[in-house]
C-alpha cells in the first residue's frame, strides 16, 4: 500500500490542499484495488457513489445562495430573481480598486508555445464548449445578468422557449426536422438556396441580438458559407464545426429513440412520442456527462455514475441556479489548441469559427474520430490563442463588474489554506513572476486568474480549485434534474423503450457508435488521449 505523503518533498502538498483535503485526495487516488472492490459490491457501490458525490458537493455552502449579482446584500428579489446569477461570495469592491487594467492583465493568459494536454483530447474540448453553452449564458449586454433556463436541458438542440421547439418540430411520429446530405442526416439548413432565411426559421437567431462579439466572424462569411449553416436550437450554435458535429449527433438520437418510441407506442401521438423522446435524451445526455466527462476530469479511481433519486434528502437537492463563479470558470479557452486537423487539413482554430460545411463533407464518425486522436492544450494561463485573447480580457472585466473576491478568499471559501506568496501557484517560477509583476500581493490575485495559474493535478484535466468547484455546481446542478427524481425516473416518462436505451449508455462512444452506421470504419470516441496515465 502506498505511504501517505509524509517526506520533506511533500510538505508542499498539505500546505496547498490543507489536512482534509489532502486527506481526500490522497485517498481517492490511492488505495486503487479498495475502490475496485467497492464498484463490486452492488449496494456498497451505490452508498460509496452517493457519498462521494455529497462529499464533492459540499465543498462550498449549497443553494439557496445568500446572495445573486442582484444586489450586494440579500433581497427577496437576490433569492428568487434567476435572470440574475447565484454568486458564492460577498462582492468585494476595495480589491476592484487596486487591480491593473484587465488588458495588462490578460497578458498573463498569451500563449508563447502551446503546452499540450497530457490528459484530454481535442473532443474533450469540443464537448466542454457544446456542453456548457446549453445553460451558462451571460448576457452579452449586462454580464451580472444571464439568459439561462439554469437547467441541463438540451437547449443546444430543442431551444430554450416553446416557440423555439415548434420551429425546429416536424409535427409527425415526434420527430425534429432534418434533411439527408451524403447518405447522413443533419439539421435542415438555415438559408436558402437564394441566399436568403427560410421562412420557417425567420424566428429563430443565429446570434444575440445588440452586442454579440463573438458573432462578428458571422458577418465575414461568404454566401456559400452562409448557405451551409444550421437550424439550431441556440444563438451561436454554428460557431464552431465540433458545437455542429454534437447537435447533429444529439438530432440523430432524438430521431432514432422517437422510431423506437412509436413502433413501441402506436397508440401515441406527435405530441407524446416527442416529449418522451425528449425526455430520453436529457437523461442520457446527464449519464454521458457524469459517467463519461466528469469521469475523465477527475483523477479519481472510483468511477461516479448516475442513480435515479440521487441527492434525494440531501440540503443541497435545491432548485437549479447558475453562479457567476461557474459561469467564469468554465471559459476554458487554453483548451483550444492554436492549430487543429479538420477533416485532414491542419488549420488554425481562428480561421474555422462559423465554418460548418465540413460536417457533411466529412461525415460524423470521422471527425469524431478524428478529434479523439488529437490532444487538446491544457488549462492553464500562459496557454490561450491569441484570438482567444481578447475574449480572456472581456471575461476579466465580468468578474471586476461583479466585482468577485480573490482566489484566496475561494480557496478558503473551498476548505483549502491560503495561498502565502506567488510562488505558491505553480512549480514554474515564470508564473510566480507574472503574478508578481500585475498584483500588489497574493491575496489580490483575482478568482480567474487565480483558477489558470495553479498546475493541472497529476492525471486530473484540471486544477485543483478549479476541479473542486465544478464539482461542486456539476454535480448539484446535473443531479437535481427532475427527471432522475423517484416517482418521475421511469417507463411512464421514458416508455420502456426510452428507458432501454438510458440504461445502455453510459460513453458519448455509445451514441457515435449507433448513429453512424455505413461511415466507415468504427470511430474512436473519447476525452482521454490514447497512452495517457488514465488509460493505463
């Protein structure tokens, strides 16, 4: 068995993580024919996943939060207003007045040469994008303020309003519409031959209105590459060919689970076939991202899974609510690496923004598997494209808007010690510098940067108060899903069809692999790089 870290070399690791939390980790990454075991014992497996999930959570006070971006003190409007976004902790406005311009300040974040992943592929990247646009939305206009519907929901592909799902419904057998290019079915298209929006889809925008910076690329673009975008759910749903390669791959499912629901269910109608439909994919779609990315995040041995009346009883089973602290940390912009392979051809990842054509040209399955066999860049400052840069600042000016606590104060707030000094951060003494050099001190470094500048955890994807507070808002905001709640989870919401399907998908491997048949050869599907630590 492997000995605690008790060596002079590994005093480091308690001062950073602190007793109990060094504790916990050591634990859940050591003693490895233990977590074996208890995945083995079937109702030991199940109080084993419960606890661990209750103990991630609990890292940081649960919902409901004492305070929104509402007001900085508590106000029935801060409790009930969701147009506003949760925050963790108070605003701190004297720390705003000492801060250098966020432009000096995002220069921390230049890539000089692109430090590759150790752990995560391209897909990782991808699905991390698709996946989190679907319930974190700043408003572009008033970043306090957010158009989320703050539940994992599927919005990517359904909408966000009612009126958005009638305009992407067929009205028959609970089906989306689509349309077949090259042998493979796909979102119908968002222009028309002349140039011009399909009338059925004049309701529905391709961009934010007023101040969407990030659609700018979408005015630059030719009318040849217009006419290959997509009917999506969401604003910005064709910005990049990966957020299109996982709404086609999530529209097939749908169409696929809405012919097995009718052939099951005659008696149905539109209507119910769909919402059943509807229903299915949520679920599956809550399994891949626990069983599957969330997995792939942590270093755990102990793989996490999706129970049906998970977090039932516990105080943080609270109605959804989307913090300002999760909507910041979840920009993972080092991840996008500053030149990919696209179908074949290595481009740089800026030239590709609003660029959709190569989903049919190339087809699901290889791309698919095309992007698991190449690395992502880690998460780390000193490591984003530089067109992501501006976009780095744009996110340092939200959490000075909000006017957000330090680092320190979230490490504390998260059970770990107080960062002492800049060479605290990082094994690299070039980011003590950095730090040093934009900061008065180490309390002053902001939560943001504060989340990049700590080294990634060994055979983790992410830092470690980064890994920390995405489990914590994951894992409370995934599993309070109505539809794993006891009396809802079940054949009568699902069909037995539905259900069939939910318990035989664990791996986004398990929807490529059914809805790519005749694509070639079977695609690998996966966030973790062949040959790393987690695949050995």
């Amino acid at each position: 068995m492997p000995a605690v870290p008790a060596t002079a070399a590994h005093w480091s690791y308690w001062r950073r993580n602190g007793w109990r939390n060094g504790a916990e980790l050591w634990a859940v990454t050591h003693l490895e024919p233990v977590w074996t075991l208890l995945r083995r014992l079937p109702g030991v497996r199940s109080a084993t996943n419960r606890l661990l999930i209750t103990r991630f959570v609990s890292k940081l006070e649960t919902r409901p939060n004492v305070l929104s971006t509402k007001t900085p003190y508590t106000s029935w409007e801060s409790l009930t207003d969701r147009t506003y976004s949760a925050r963790h902790l108070p605003p701190d406005d004297e720390l705003q007045q000492r801060l250098q311009p966020a432009a000096s300040v995002a220069e921390l974040f230049r890539r000089e040469q692109p430090r590759v992943s150790a752990k995560s592929t391209l897909l990782f990247s991808h699905f991390a994008q698709w996946f989190v646009d679907g319930f974190l939305r700043t408003d572009p206009e008033d970043p306090t303020r957010n158009t989320s519907t703050h539940d994992i929901d599927l919005s990517q592909l359904y909408g966000q309003t009612e009126d958005v799902t009638a305009l992407l419904r067929t009205r028959s057998g609970g089906r989306l519409k689509s349309q077949q290019i090259n042998g493979g079915e796909f979102p119908p298209y968002y222009f028309g031959p002349d140039g011009q929006v399909q009338p059925e889809f004049e309701d529905l925008p391709l961009s934010y209105p007023g101040a969407d910076r990030k659609a700018v690329e979408l005015g630059k673009l030719t009318d040849a590459q217009k006419r290959s975008l997509f009917a999506l759910g969401i604003p910005r749903g064709n910005i990049h060919y990966g957020f299109v390669m996982l709404s086609t791959l999530f529209l097939r499912e749908h169409n696929r689970l809405a012919g097995l629901i009718a052939e099951e269910h005659p008696e149905w109608d539109d209507e119910h076939v769909f919402q059943a439909a509807r229903n299915t994919l949520i679920v599956i779609l809550l399994k891949i991202v626990i069983e599957d990315y969330i997995n792939h995040i942590t270093p755990f041995h102990f793989k996490l899974f999706v129970e049906p009346g998970i977090g039932v009883g516990e105080k943080w089973y609270r109605q959804n609510w989307m913090s300002i602290e999760f909507d910041l940390l979840y920009r993972w912009h080092p991840l996008v690496p500053t030149e990919l392979v696209v179908g074949g051809v290595r481009r740089s990842a800026g030239d590709v923004l609003w660029e959709t054509d190569v989903v049919p040209e190339q087809g699901l399955a290889a791309l698919f598997d095309e992007a698991s066999r190449q690395p992502s860049t880690e998460i780390a400052i000193r490591n984003t494209a530089e067109f992501l840069r501006e976009v780095e600042e744009r996110t340092i000016a939200i959490g000075r808007t909000a006017a957000l606590a330090g680092f320190n104060a979230y490490r504390q707030a998260c059970g770990y010690p107080r960062l002492r000094s800049f060479r605290d951060f990082s094994a690299d003494p070039e980011v003590g510098r950095a730090l040093a050099a934009r900061y008065r001190s180490v309390d002053d470094v902001e939560l943001y940067v504060g989340l990049f500048a700590e080294d990634v955890r060994r055979n983790s994807a992410l830092p470690p108060v980064m890994g920390t507070m995405v489990a914590v808002d994951a894992f409370s905001q995934a599993l309070t899903n109505p539809l794993l709640a006891p009396g809802v989870y079940g054949a009568e919401t699902f069909s037995g069809a539905g259900e069939r399907e939910i318990e035989r998908t664990s791996r986004l491997q398990d929807l490529v692999d059914r809805n790519t048949p005749g694509e070639g050869t079977a695609p690998l599907v996966t966030f973790t790089r062949t040959g790393s630590a987690a695949t050995r």
